[in-house]
C-alpha cells in the first residue's frame, strides 16, 4: 500500500509514538475513494481526534474532490458488540456520513470466517439526498476489484444490487 499512488495515509503522532491513522484507497476510475481503515489508540477516543483525522482525511487535495465510502458493520443483534457497532456508525453520521439505503453489502471475504454484515455509507462535503444505480455499482466494482482483488463482474455486486431502485436513497 505504501508503494502504490492509489493510497493516502494519515498518521497522528505525540512525539514517535502513533496515536490514530487512517488509510484511504482512491479508486482508478471513478470518483470515490475507500476508507479502508481508521484507528485512534483506545485512550484518546472520546476526544475527538478521530473526527479531526476524518476530516483531515477527506479535505486531502487527491481525496476532498471524491465521494469516500466506507464499510461499516451493521448494528446486528443486540449485546455488546450491536452497542459497539451502533456507536461506530453514530460517529461517522456525526462526521456527515450517510448510508445507502436497502443495501446489503456482502463484503468480500479476507480470512477463513465469513464476514459480518455490512452497511456502506458515503461522505462528501455536499452530498446528494440521493445517488444513482450506475455510480454505486461502479464504486462496488472498485472495492471488489481494486481493493479485495476479486472480480469486477463478481455476481454478488448484481445480487446487491437487485433489489435497490435507480436512485437511491441516502439515510
């Protein structure tokens, strides 16, 4: 990743030591980007050092002109971790970020477990109420092929996209 232009990375240091990071994928041929990771040491959080890395993040000059999306665990049974995972998604809606409605992301698999289910949202500084079938299946094209180096034409893109209508709403 560090070797490749495609990727922007943050870090947020106190002296040598690293206290938050995040990694942004900038698609090749389509306007959005991912988020593919973001971490603030467990200390600082609450302080708002991860909305500061967000944002900074996202007003990169090769990332504040793009849509970034992100793959958010859904809130999922109750318990702890649907605790955990709802107050994931509360922060990012607090940055700006929306959700595309009646997604179901099927993520693709990275280890030997099959992943939790998904929700994609999106942010950008101004943001449509809504965004069109052809756009989000192009951004899903990318995260298929540029980030998990699966097939563009994966048959679990169409099946995500089946059921949604040509212009989606965002939550």
């Amino acid at each position: 990743m560090v070797e490749s232009d495609d990727y922007e990375f943050l870090v947020a240091l106190d002296g040598h030591d690293v206290q938050a990071f995040s990694i942004v994928k900038r698609f090749s041929d389509a306007d959005g980007c991912l988020l593919e990771y973001m971490a603030v040491e467990r200390p600082l959080r609450g302080r708002g050092v991860g909305g500061r890395l967000f944002r900074a993040a996202c007003t990169t000059p090769a990332i504040v002109t793009r849509h970034v999306l992100l793959e958010v665990e859904s809130e999922g049974e109750e318990g702890l971790e649907r605790t955990v995972r709802a107050r994931r998604k509360a922060f990012y809606r607090a940055l700006g970020c929306r959700e595309v409605s009646g997604l179901a992301y099927l993520m693709p698999s990275v280890a030997v477990s099959r992943p939790p289910p998904m929700n994609v949202l999106i942010y950008r500084a101004t943001l449509p109420p809504v965004i069109e079938k052809p756009r989000l299946r192009r951004w899903l094209e990318c995260i298929y092929s540029e980030v998990y180096q699966a097939p563009a034409d994966d048959p679990r893109i169409a099946s995500m996209l089946g059921p949604l209508p040509d212009r989606i709403t965002l939550l």
